[in-house]
C-alpha cells in the first residue's frame, strides 16, 4: 500500500469520524432541547392545574343541595424519579366517589403524597374520609363521618375519627351561605413517640361563603376536632378576585393549631398561598 493511498485512506476515515462525531453532537443537542422543551409544557401543565385547583372553589353545597343523582368521581395519579446528581421519588394520588340517590347521599375522598430525596423520606402523609349525608329539611341534615389523617413527620402521626351529627344551614342565599354542624364521635392517636391514645371526641365545622360582588368572593371553612388529649383545629380563609377580564388574583391562608402538640413540635402551621393569573385572549 504506497503512501498517497494510506494518506486518502487516513482522511476519508478522520472525514467519516468527524461526520459521525458531529451528528453525534447534534443528535444530542437536538435530544437536549426537545427533552428541555417537553420538560417545560410538562411544568407548565403542572402549574397551570396547580393554578386552577386554587382558584376552584366548589359551588357552596352543603349536606345533599345541589347534589347530582347517580354516581360521580374522579382518579388522579403522578409520579416522577429523577437519577442523577440527586436521586428525587415524588408520588401523588388523589380520588373523589360519590352518589347520591335522592335521599340518601355518600362521599370518599382520598389523598397521598410520597418524596424521597436520596433515599431519605420527606412527606409521607394519607388523608382519607368517607361522608354519609341525609336532609331532613331545607335547613337540617344528619351526618356520618369517618376521617383518617397520617403523616410520618407531624407530632401526631395517626389522627383518626368517626362519628356522627348534625347540620344547620343559617344562611342559604345565592351570595352568602354559612354551615355549621356539630356531632360526637370516637377518635384515635398515635404520635411520633408511639403513643397510643382512643378516647370520646367532639367535632364542630363551620362553612362560609360570601360573594361580595360579581368580581369578589370569599370563603372561610373551619374544623375543630377535640378531645381530653388534644385539640386540633384547622382553617381556611381564601378571596379570590378577578380585577378584569384578563387578570384574576385568589389569596389564601391555611393555618393548622394544635393545643396540646408532642414536645419539640410548634402548635400552630401557617401556610400563605397567592396565585395571580393574566390571560392575553
């Protein structure tokens, strides 16, 4: 083989690899930016549902008005696992069944949220209830109530409780509406430290809704659970406004308060959340 042949021969294949080196290099790039932009509808899709589940407030039905007949629900599942500088797990699932025949009307509602970052858990918590509701009157409804809250990182990492009770609307008018109900029951704890407590507990709830105009509302839900060992009360005051046809703002401040918490844990958990939607159609 002379020289000048081996010289072409020695080109054409640094040629060849520099070809396939440089369609390497593209095919990547290329991977990169389509992933890169599928990641961001991706986020964007998240946000945007994060979004509209601030500001869906439910029509203002309590007990059995307004309820539909027949069955109805919903399931919803995510998960992501990323690999790589940090190893991230995040799981959620929510569903909602209901039914109601005329009379008589049922509910279960379910959440779970799971994270693990590098192998260490950071949210394990399962919410779950079922609500049996029956009208006696426009104004009356009986109830039953089953509730389980977990959550592998809260000083009471098992809150459970059933029971049953009654209902009375005080208002009930297209803009304003406001529900209390109040019934005994049984509740179940189990805290960080492994203790156990069953005891008689109470639970009195308290719902409002309020249109101030046809641009503003506000809403405000009250739960308080109590028993000798602990109090726990939760509550949820949100406005939502809508500034223009283009611009809508809902603010709200969830706040969790707990008398009698285990020792290193706060008593009180605020959480502020502002959403702020501008739409250019």
């Amino acid at each position: 083989m002379n020289a000048t042949y081996k010289l072409l021969m020695a080109t054409t294949i640094l040629g060849l690899m520099g070809t396939a080196s440089v369609a390497q290099t593209f095919d990547a790039a290329e991977a990169r930016v389509f992933g890169n932009e599928d990641r961001l509808d991706d986020t964007l899709d998240d946000l945007d549902e994060d979004i509209e589940d601030d500001f869906e407030v439910e029509s203002p039905t309590f007990g059995n008005e307004g309820r539909e007949l027949g069955f109805n629900g919903s399931v919803s599942a995510r998960g992501t696992a990323t690999d790589g500088n940090t190893d991230v797990v995040n799981i959620g699932l929510g569903a909602r069944f209901g039914f109601f025949d005329g009379v008589n009307g049922h509910e279960v509602r379910l959440s779970y949220a799971y994270t693990e970052e590098d192998g260490d858990d950071l949210t394990n918590n399962l919410l779950a209830g079922y609500d049996y509701t029956r009208d006696f009157s426009d104004t009356f409804y009986g109830y039953a109530t089953a509730v389980l809250a977990y959550d592998e990182f809260d000083s009471f990492e098992t809150d459970a409780f059933v029971g049953v009770g009654v209902g009375y609307r005080v208002f009930d008018t297209p803009d304003v509406q406001w529900t209390v109900q109040a019934g005994p029951g049984y509740r179940y704890l189990e805290t960080d430290s492994g203790e156990e407590i069953d005891e008689a507990a109470v639970l009195i709830a308290s719902n409002y809704y309020n249109r101030i105009n046809e641009d503003m509302f506000i809403t405000n839900d009250t739960d308080v659970l109590a028993s000798d060992r602990d109090t726990y009360v939760t509550n949820d005051f949100g406005v939502t406004v809508s500034m223009s046809d283009a611009l809508a703002l809902r603010t709200n401040l969830f706040t969790e308060y707990r008398t009698d918490p285990e020792p290193g844990f706060d008593d009180t958990d605020n959480t502020l959340g502002v959403s702020v939607v501008y739409s250019f159609n």
